[in-house]
C-alpha cells in the first residue's frame, strides 16, 4: 500500500472561515474562531493522520495589505503557504467579489500544484446565487477545481477531505503519526487567551493586544501559568482592566474554563496587563511574540 503525505494549506481574505474549516478537518480546536477579522495572526499547523495517508493542514493569517510590520510578518506566513503548498485550499466565501492581494491572486492563478477553491458559507444563501459565484470565481481562478460548501454546518466538508486525499502525492510522514501540531501549549493558552479579549472587547482594543506566557508549569493535578497581556496605549490598559479590574477577571474566567478543557485538569492563570507603544512596529518585539522567526 503506498503512503501520501502534503502539505494542505488554507488561503483567503480574513473572515472567510478559514479557522472554521481547519478545526473541522482536523478534528482538533486549534484555531481562534471570533467574527473579528485578523484573528488568527500565526500560521497553524494541524496534522491528521490515516494508516495509509498524512495531511498536514495549515491555518495562515487572512490575506491583506500590510500596513504595519506585524500585518508585514502574518503575510510572510500567507506567501510561505504559497511556496510549500502541496494542494492549495484558496477560500472564498458568497458574498465576496475578489481578493484583498493582487499578488497573493496571482501565485494561486499560476500555482504548479492543484488548487480547490472552496466557496464558503452557502448555507445563507440560494442555490441561483452559488452556482453565480461558482461561474465568478472560474472566471477569475481558472486552474482551480470549485466546492461549495459551509464549513459552519459541516456541508461538503467530506467531500473536501475526500479529494485532498487524492491530490496529496505519494510520500513519508513529515511527521510523528501521534502528532497533532507543530505548537506548543503554551502557544495555545495564550491564543486561548487572546480569543476571549477578542470577543470581550470592540473596536482597536483587541487589534492592539498581545499576550504571552511569561511562566507556565504543569502539575499532575493542575496547570499553574502567568500571562502577560501587551497594549500599545494606556488608555487600552485601562479598558482591558475595566472598573475595579472586573472586565479582566471576567476574560480570565472564561479563559480559565477553556484551559480547563483544553489540559483536561484545573488550571490556575493570571493575567496581566502592560504597555508597549511600538510592539506592532517593533521587530524585536514580534520576534519576542514568535513573528518574523
């Protein structure tokens, strides 16, 4: 029996639910899911595994135009995807009219290998409007084979999984066949931290944080961590403490109980929260942050 192996990875413009259909083909939660745009700023590997195959997918950072080296460094993560990219997945959802990137587009129009361009959340709308976009995107990205699909109500999904399995190339596992990602759970716990403060928190406070994990150690009955929360103003610290520190005890509640699913025991986490004016332009600092490695 001859084993596969690829790499898989998944491009598109932010908000199109590239993290969605990561965490449904991999079967694993490892990619922040919010409605906010530029969530998911790393590129995430998942690994699946079958007695005869290895995928291994990877999450990238929604295709933009940088504006600051931080955005410079999540679309370096985007144009690796491009180069090592066994079988390209290009997402598109039915509301969308192009591509945020010109360059970006025209990698994927002249890719060397198969491109399934996956038009996502077709549960919103008719039948009539999908086969429209599907006559849309052929137009623009001719070399791709198209599915429709929503990754949110798991239609089509199988059939996705189904033909990367046949476009992957004969190969070895890149991999360890027990492995699940290339992270760490440190890595983890602070985008399971990060999440929160997206989802507590509008407008540019959340574009503005980052978080790190200063100190982490694992017992066998609880996991003890310390988390460092970065702003680029005081008047953001202010907002992510909130009135007599309430707003951040709250996104340290509900982080709490995700870590607590995560490790499968108690956890014990502190956050804290500091400013750093120039941490988005600041290479050394996003190097810090794990970008730009």
């Amino acid at each position: 029996m001859t084993h596969k192996s690829g790499f898989v990875n998944i491009i598109g413009n932010p908000n199109v639910g590239k993290s969605t259909l990561m965490n449904e083909l991999v079967g694993e939660r490892l990619s922040i899911i919010t409605s906010k745009a530029q969530t998911t700023r790393h590129r995430i590997l998942g690994i699946v595994n079958g007695e005869d195959y290895q995928i291994v997918y990877s999450d990238t950072p929604g295709v933009l135009n940088p504006l600051y080296k931080l955005q410079e460094s999540m679309m370096n993560f985007v144009n690796i995807a491009l180069v090592d990219a066994d079988v390209m997945l290009f997402m598109t959802d039915v509301y969308e009219e192009g591509v945020a990137n010109e360059e970006v587009l025209k990698k994927v129009q002249n890719a060397k290998v198969p491109v399934l361009l996956l038009i996502n959340k077709i549960d919103d709308v008719s039948e009539e409007k999908v086969e429209e976009r599907k006559i849309f995107w052929k137009g623009i990205i001719p070399n791709a084979e198209i599915v429709a699909l929503s990754a949110k109500k798991k239609i089509n999904v199988d059939l996705v999984i189904k033909k990367i399995i046949e476009l992957i190339p004969p190969g070895e596992p890149f991999y360890p066949k027990d492995q699940l990602t290339d992270k760490s759970e440190r890595f983890f716990s602070s985008e399971i931290i990060r999440e929160k403060i997206f989802l507590n928190y509008k407008k540019e406070v959340p574009y503005s944080c980052e978080v790190s994990i200063d100190s982490f150690k694992e017992e066998e009955t609880i996991v003890k961590m310390r988390a460092i929360i970065t702003v680029a103003r005081d008047s953001q610290k202010g907002i992510l403490i909130g009135h007599q520190g309430a707003a951040l005890k709250k996104v340290g509640i509900e982080a709490r109980k995700e870590l607590e699913a995560f490790f499968q025991k108690q956890v014990h986490v502190e956050l804290f929260v500091k400013v750093n004016k120039d941490w988005k332009d600041n290479p050394l600092q996003l190097k810090r942050f794990g970008y730009f490695e």
